[in-house]
C-alpha cells in the first residue's frame, strides 16, 4: 500500500474516532446539563434556572441523535465534524439569549461567562482534525458573543458591557484557535511519522530477516546508506535432488520442507 494511502486512511480513522467522542462527550454533556438545570430549577427553587430548561432539552435530543446515529451511520458520523458551528454555537447563542431575557440583572454576567462556554466549543472543534472547522467555529463563536454583547446592552438596568470587553473576548477566541491549530497540526505530524516508519518496517521485513530488521530500523536507515565492513561467514548450501523432489510436491509442502 502506498504510504500516502497508508496516511489518508489512518488519518481518516482517527477523525471518525474523534468524532464518535465527540458526539459522546456532548450528549453526556448536554444531557448532564439539563438535568443540572431541572433540578436547580424545581428542587432548590432557582427559578433562573428554569428559562432555558426547553431549549435545554432540544439541544440535548439533537446530540442523542448525533451520537446514536454516528454508531449506526458512517455518513452521520462523518458528517457531525460541523456539528460545532452549526449546532452547538447557535445553541449556546439562543440558550444564552433566553437566560438574559429571564434575568435582564445578570446580562452582562451571562455575557460574561458565555466566553469560556465558547472556548470550550473551539477546544472541541479541534478534535475534528480539520483545521477549516476551527477557523469555521471562531468566526461563528465570535459573532455569537458580539451577538450576546449586543443583547446586554440593550437592558439599560444594568451595566453595559464595554467595547474593552468584546476585543478581550476575540483575543481569547484567537488565542485559544491558536492552540487548537497547532495542537491538530502536532497531531497530524505524529500520525505521519508513525505511518511512515511502519512503512519503512514493513519494507526492512520484505527485504531482511527479523534481526537484521530491527537493527536497520535503530540505526534509523543509515547502514543502508552508508555500508559498513565486517567479517562474516557465508554458508551456501544446497538440497540434493530438490529440483525433482519439488516437481512431485504441492507448493504448500515444498514451503513446509524448506521452513
């Protein structure tokens, strides 16, 4: 197989498996959430709990039906790589949007807050292994908080989130794309670099016997380059009548006597 086949197809399998926990982590999550949210809501008594608990719910039927259908569908598993900026940003956005009108006092703390929320889903994204989905879910992320900021302005009853606040949001979206890039990035080179010295040991294995195998592949491939000189004893050998033997054997039993 060619190694940069090798390569695709590894690459590929580790998204699929990226993207079967992703899908798992946010049902988990989600649903974790709006139970959170009920029993805060209904138990303890803190109706500011209770604003969002519909759309809680939604959130939580989509990512059930992302992670179970992922299982049983490869085309909705790979698919789901755009769940962050088309699910889980919007979301965040109207669950955020409805928990401000229910508490116009807090707006600017819900503002707030909503930046480690939106850190949270780029860390996610990069999970996909596509760096495109990450520049995708900062662009989404960013007009979801401008979005949020906005909205907390307009409740003069409480301090209104300053300009400062916004730029210090988008830094921290920038900064945290940053590390999701080169995270993906680190982990794309690590899968090349194992997928190519499997390549190189499965070439050594065709070509030398174990030992001489692995001794190659810790020398890192210069003996082959280079050469050396040793003293070493050949032995030719040869099997009286095997010519004629062979032609009466099956090929299985000829490979069994000379094993």
């Amino acid at each position: 197989m060619d190694v940069d086949q090798h390569l695709r197809e590894a690459l590929g399998q580790a998204r699929l498996e990226n993207a079967m926990f992703l899908n798992r982590m946010r049902a988990v999550g989600v649903g974790g959430f709006t139970l959170l949210s009920a029993w805060m809501a209904y138990e303890v008594g803190d109706q500011s709990w209770a604003f969002a608990i519909g759309w809680l719910a939604a959130y939580f039927a989509c990512a059930l039906v992302l992670d179970i259908g992922g299982h049983a569908n490869a085309k909705i598993l790979s698919a789901s790589r755009f769940a962050v900026p088309i699910l889980d940003v919007p979301m965040v956005l109207v669950i955020q949007c409805f928990n401000i009108a229910g508490d116009p006092g807090k707006a600017g703390v819900i503002a707030a807050f909503s930046v480690a929320l939106f850190v949270c889903l780029l860390l996610l994204s990069a999970l996909t292994l596509h760096p495109t989905q990450v520049i995708i879910a900062l662009v989404a992320v960013i007009a979801a908080q401008a979005s949020l900021y906005w909205l907390a302005s307009t409740h003069p009853e409480v301090a209104s989130p300053t300009p400062a606040s916004l730029v210090t949001a988008i830094f921290v979206f920038l900064f945290a794309t940053w590390i999701c890039v080169y995270a993906g990035r680190s982990r794309l080179r690590l899968l090349t670099r194992v997928v190519q010295e499997e390549a190189g040991r499965r070439r050594l294995q065709r070509y030398f016997s174990p030992g001489v195998g692995e001794l190659l592949e810790k020398q890192g491939g210069e003996g082959l380059e280079k050469g050396r000189d040793h003293e070493v004893t050949v032995l030719f050998t040869d099997i009286r009548g095997f010519t004629a033997l062979s032609e009466q054997m099956d090929s299985q039993d000829v490979v069994t006597l000379l094993n």
